[in-house]
C-alpha cells in the first residue's frame, strides 16, 4: 500500500448518530466554536498550559491514526506509512500538507513537513489577530504522535514557522531526540502525556474487535477524485505514464505503430487514444480482431468483395481499410494472420491499394494502421509463420504496455473507476472497497491484467452488500478462497466443471483462443476440439 492510494471515500463512514474513521468514531465540529474554546482555554489558565494540552490531544491523535493506519493496511515501507499522515492531515480538513524531506536512518531521523491553509491559524487569527509566535500546537502534537507510533521512538516536531505570524506557510521539523540534541528541550514539557502508548493500543484493539459490526452502518461519502489524466482514469504509475507520453509524441505522425504487451493490458485502449488525439480523430476508428476470423473471412472483412466474386456475393461489400477512410484501423493479434493474408497488407504499407476480392483494380485509401499482439513477432519470423518485411513495416514505432502486475499503482485507481462505471450500469449506489479488497487487490498477481480487473470488479459489485466490495464479493481466484463444485441441482460432473472452466478462462481472455490454450496449458488443436465435444462453439457461436 502506498500512502497516495489512501481515497476519502474507503476510509470515512457516515450513518446517522454515528461519523468514523474505519470504525474509529469522530465528532464534526464547528470552527468559531473550536476558535472560542481556544480563548476560553487560553485566558483561564494560560498559554504555555493551553499550548500543552493542545499538543497532548493533537500527539494522541496523531498515534491513534498511526496505529489505525498500521491495522488497516499492509504498507510498502515505513516511508510509505509515514508518508500517509500528509494524506490523513488533508482527508480531515486540518491543512494542505506536503512532505519536503524525509530521512529514516538508523540513527538520524529528519522529516519536514510544510503546511498551508491551516485550521489552527485561522482559529487562532479570529479571536486573537496575527500572532508573534507559531500557534499550530494541535498539529505539531499529531505530527509528533503520528512519527511516534510509526517508527517505534520518541520524534517530537517543532514548527520554525507559521502563516499566524505572517509566514508564507507553516513548517514543521521533526526529529529523533539524538538529532535534536538539546535544541528541543524548551519544548519537551508541552508533549508530556503519561502511557498514551497503553491507551492507543487499548482503543486500536477495541476498534477491531468493533469493525465487523460497525461496517454494515456505514455510508460513504461521494469519492474525492484527484486529478485524472489524459484517459479519463487516474493514472499513478510511472510505467504507464510513459506509455502514455510516447503515445502522445508519436499521435500526430501518420507512421504505424506496433503495440505489444500481454492479453487484457489494454492495448486497445491505447490504440482509440492515441486515435483521439491525432489528426484523424474526426473519422473513423475500426477495430478487428484477427485471431477471431478464419482466414477467408479476415480478408473479406478488412478488403471487402465486389459483387459475383464468389458464391452468395450479390451485392458489393466495402471491407474495413475503406470504411477506415482517412481515419484509423486497429489489428488486433496481427501475430494470426495468415502468410497470404500478410502478402495483402504488406502490399497496403507499401502502395496503399488494396484490391476487394474478385476485384482486379486497385482502390487507393488513406488509412492509418496500428496493429497489437501479445506474441512474439520475432519469434514468428524465425519460425517462418510471419514476414520479416511486413514486421518492419509495421513495427516503425513500437509501444508495450506493461502487465497490470508492473504497475500497481494503477490498480486501486483502476478498480475505482470500473466500480463507479457499473454503479451507473447496475444502478447500486456508493459502490466502495473495504480496506481488507484493498490488500487483495493490491497483491494478486493479475494474470488476465486490466481486463480481468474490470470483470472481477462487475461480479464483486453484482455480489457486494449494501455497495461494500469485501473479499467474499471477489471472485475465488483472487480472494483465495477454494471454487465449491457443488449447486442446487447437487453435485457437477466432471464435464459441467471443465465447461465452466474453459468458458471462465475465455471470458478472461474476450474470446482469445491461442491465449486461452496458453493458460490451460493445452495446444489450440486441442482447445478446439474440448470446445466442440462441450458444444461451447454451438451454444456461444456469436461470442467466441
């Protein structure tokens, strides 16, 4: 778990009488109130004893979050866990935070955190004006308590400036007592809190023990999207972000583009992309998928037929290159098509004619060709099952897209997006992920990459509980729990089990017969001959 994966919408519970945090309750309050009770505070016993019981709530408070942030998830590194309480600083209102240094070593530890926008300024600055001295006591207090916990030693933060006096932010210092040295000693007394460990560990277990039953209540608020990117979906990985830079550099050439990478990565996402931003996004974008047609309809459907050119052809049918006019044809698993079909397109990329069949005279087109496979073209080309010549021409430029498995910062900002596309689809409101969907997300492996995220994310909802997805909700493959081969009709027989099996992987794989002889480890031959005997072909003829 990463720290910038934490979303507002997982972690804050609203029902009526009740507002928590993962089970752990919290009060809204007002801030001319908070402001008031500042004054009151300091003007009945004192600043210097404000200020310390300020910092002692604000230093429980930041350990109560560290420890909550340690039971919900399993973080990357302590890096990552300290780096959450930036995250949880702005979930909560209190500033907008950002963490300028970072030091975790054995010895020294040296973290700086700067602030704006801060709650305790402006509670300050309404009851008392511009201040001579940092008032963010609250904040200083968490930022201590919260280091504290997470990295197992007494870190005690100082803020050296504050927008209360006129600063251009506010910044805070945090350090071990080793690196502080004496320099911390006149602030020591204001953090002084007796057995607040005892007390965060007694409340952390309370709140476990509280979870199951508190989740059912809970009523998340409208997610607070961040900034998405150019796909509509947010993007976080740099793998990915520069698939996406090299798309958009390479959009506006009209020079083909080879995308490669495993089945379900979304390369044909990437291919309606990089369509959209080039200068053929006002025409149209035709996509085929090769590995789906035998070899005498693929080219009729790429080329077209005139009329009598073979048995049945009474009229004249325009194939897809010259429906494609001026705009863009994707190929889908180009790896295959057959030599005779790649003679036909090689003589495209080179005189960009194509003959319809029966025709004898060239059509000249102008369309844009970017083909995809999950193969190894190379490999082909030794083997003598593609042409070298072709392979050039169509691999001008090539882009892989990396497995899902590459990319995990992608996968929560991924199962987000599909959640809230089927919670329009399947009209079930405030659909969300438990912190426990989280972890399994973020740890299995996804073998059938994005697409198999989207179709785990479809069952999950259609199963999930008042919109909660919970790893009962996901599909066994993932939650690791064992497939029941039992229904209300008793026990399967063996050839029920192997139909579901065979049909669960070709749903994984969108029909991909070489993919799915891939994953069961058999030949396509074979595969070919399992979906026969089963009558899969008959009874699913226009899906696979």
């Amino acid at each position: 778990m990463k720290a910038s994966s934490l979303n507002i919408a997982e972690l804050i519970q609203f029902s009526p009488g009740f507002v928590g945090i993962q089970g752990r309750r919290l009060l809204i309050h007002d801030l001319s109130s908070l402001s008031q009770f500042r004054r009151d505070l300091i003007e009945s016993i004192g600043q210097n004893m404000a200020r310390r019981i300020l910092t002692r709530k604000g230093l429980f408070w930041g350990q109560a979050d560290s420890a909550g942030m340690q039971r919900l998830f399993n973080w990357k590194d302590k890096n990552e866990w300290m780096m959450a309480a930036v995250e949880l600083i702005e979930i909560m209102g209190m500033a907008k935070a950002e963490v300028t240094k970072l030091v975790l070593e054995e010895k020294t530890i040296e973290i700086e955190i700067q602030c704006t926008d801060s709650v305790e300024v402006e509670q300050h600055q309404i009851e008392f004006g511009i201040s001579s001295n940092p008032v963010c006591w609250v904040m200083a207090g968490y930022l201590s308590g919260y280091a504290s916990y997470c990295l197992g030693q007494d870190i005690y933060f100082s803020e050296s400036q504050c927008q209360g006096t006129k600063a251009s932010n506010c910044a805070f210092i945090g350090k071990n007592l080793s690196s502080w040295g004496n320099a911390i000693n006149l602030e020591l007394p204001f953090f002084f809190a007796e057995d607040i460990q005892k007390k965060v560990r007694q409340l952390t277990s309370r709140i476990s023990e509280q979870q199951r039953e508190l989740a059912k209540k809970y009523k998340l608020l409208k997610s607070v999207q961040k900034s998405s990117d150019s796909i509509g979906i947010e993007t976080r990985s740099k793998a990915y972000r520069n698939v996406l830079d090299l798309a958009y550099r390479v959009a506006s050439f009209d020079t083909t583009i080879l995308i490669t990478g495993e089945t379900g990565a979304g390369k044909e996402v990437l291919a309606r992309r990089i369509h959209e931003i080039s200068n053929r996004s006002k025409y149209p974008f035709l996509a085929v998928n090769c590995s789906a047609l035998p070899e005498s309809l693929l080219e009729n459907e790429l080329f077209g037929h005139k009329a009598g050119a073979f048995t049945g052809a009474r009229n004249k049918e325009i194939g897809l290159f010259e429906a494609a006019q001026q705009g863009t044809i994707f190929l889908d698993e180009i790896g295959d098509i057959s030599l005779a079909t790649q003679v036909k397109l090689l003589r495209f990329l080179q005189s960009k004619e194509i003959k319809p069949v029966g025709e004898t005279k060239p059509q000249l087109l102008d369309v844009r060709i970017i083909s995809a496979t999950n193969l190894d073209l190379d490999m082909l080309v030794k083997e003598g099952r593609f042409r070298k010549d072709l392979l050039y021409r169509l691999r001008v430029l090539q882009i892989t897209v990396p497995p899902l498995r590459e990319r995990p910062d992608d996968i929560l900002p991924l199962a987000r997006h599909f959640l809230e596309k089927f919670q329009h689809k399947l009209k079930i409101s405030s659909l969300r992920l438990s912190t426990d969907t989280v972890d399994l997300l973020l740890n299995y492996q996804w073998p059938g990459n994005v697409r198999e995220l989207e179709n785990a994310m479809e069952h999950a909802a259609i199963l999930s509980t008042d919109g909660l997805i919970t790893p009962e909700s996901l599909p066994g493959a993932i939650s690791g729990r064992t497939a029941s081969f039992t229904s209300s009709q008793g026990q399967k027989s063996l050839k029920q089990i192997e139909t579901e099996h065979i049909c669960s992987i070709l749903e994984q794989t969108a029909g991909n017969r070489a993919e799915t002889a891939r994953i069961l480890k058999i030949s396509e031959s074979t595969l070919y001959r399992r979906l026969r005997s089963l009558n899969i072909l008959e009874k699913n003829i226009n899906r696979w």
